[in-house]
C-alpha cells in the first residue's frame, strides 16, 4: 500500500504541473461547457466524453515513472493502477463541478441527472480510456524516451479537444456514418484489450532488462 500511495503521490504531483492546464481544464469543462449548455447538459453526449478526459492527464505522468517502474512487474502494476485510480478521482471531480453549474444555472427548475447505472459506465469508461492510456505511454517510453511518450500524449490531448469542439463536423459524410455506426462498448472493449496487449509487452520487457540491470 505505501508503495501504490507514493505512486499516487507522484502522479498527482505531476498532473498538477504546470497547474493552468488543470486549472483551465476544470474552468473550461467544469463551468463554462455546462453554462454553455444549461438544462441539456445532464442528457447530452458531452457528458459522456468526460469519462474519457481523464487519460489525457495520467498518461504523461505514467510514462515520466517508467524508469521507475520497470525496476520490477510489481512496480509497473502500481504505477498503472495508481493512474487509474487517479483518473477516476479526476472524472469524479470533473463531473461533480460540471453537474453543480449545471443546477446553478438552471435553478429553480430541476434538471435531468444521469441515472447510477449511466455513471457506472462512465466510471468503467474511464477506468479503461485511462489504463489504455497510461500503458500506451509507457510502452512508448520503453520503446524510445519518456519525453517522447509525453509528446505523443500531448498531440493525442489535442486531437480530443478538437473532437470535442467541432465533433465529426469536419469529417466526410461517409466516415461520420462509419463513426456513428460503433457502438461504444466496442470502443471499451478495444480499448480494455489493447491495454492488456500493451501491459503485457511492458511487463515481458521489465522481465528482459531486470537482469541486465541486475548485472
């Protein structure tokens, strides 16, 4: 426990650096997109992309520790677990602001909540986007530096904000119903096998390098 607690620790204090990208990042999908929509947002579809923004912050964090944890399998299983763990607090905190604006700015009249089993999903939603992320960061780590990881995270952070803003409006009419066509347990399940696939590889290559570092 103390060993996943520093993993915590370590995560958290990295994703609060630079704090402006929180910051903002709360001020922005906490307070100012469920101002935007008002009433609708407890029913909309961008409530759900917020189970998903949470990988965006832990991945980087996690390819940073990869030296640290490719000492051992043990180490690599706690650092992946404390991402997870801290993407569900982030989603947490996430939705509970965004959810609070909403009611303020709808007050008096009640608006619609998403239901316990629509924030189940969620959760098991971003308890997958952030194992999927945190292991592909850090197999790129492995492959070539956790610099390298930590930029590839930043474009992929990028191309989520944009798919967030404009949607699928700039894509083809052909690919928008190729899109609205996958259903979004496929999406999870993708994502749960690839991040198992990836945390394999990692841990098949801790194995390899213990002994050399070993010697």
């Amino acid at each position: 426990m103390d060993l996943l607690r520093q993993a915590i620790a370590a995560i958290a204090a990295a994703v609060s650096r630079p704090p402006a990208l929180l910051l903002g990042s709360l001020l922005g999908f906490g307070i100012l997109i469920p101002h935007r929509l008002g009433i609708t947002f407890g029913d909309s579809r961008i409530l759900l992309a917020y189970a998903f923004l949470p990988m965006l912050f832990v991945a980087a964090p996690v390819a940073i520790g990869m030296p640290r944890a490719r000492e051992s399998t043990t180490k690599l299983y706690t650092w992946l677990l404390a991402g997870i763990i801290l993407g569900i607090g982030l989603w947490a905190i996430f939705v509970t602001l965004a959810l609070v604006t909403m009611t303020a700015v709808t007050y008096p009249v009640r608006p619609v909540y998403p239901g316990p089993a629509a924030l189940l999903s969620q959760l098991l939603y971003c308890a997958a986007s952030c194992w999927f992320s945190g292991s592909a960061a850090a197999y790129l780590a492995m492959l070539f530096s956790p610099k390298a990881a930590r930029n590839a995270m930043r474009v992929l952070f990028l191309l989520v904000l944009l798919w967030m803003q404009f949607g699928t409006s700039l894509l083809s009419p052909r690919w928008r119903w190729y899109l609205s066509s996958i259903p979004l347990e496929f999406v999870g399940a993708a994502a749960l096998l690839l991040a198992a696939g990836l945390t394999n590889a990692i841990r098949v290559g801790v194995n390899q390098t213990r002994p050399i570092a070993s010697q």
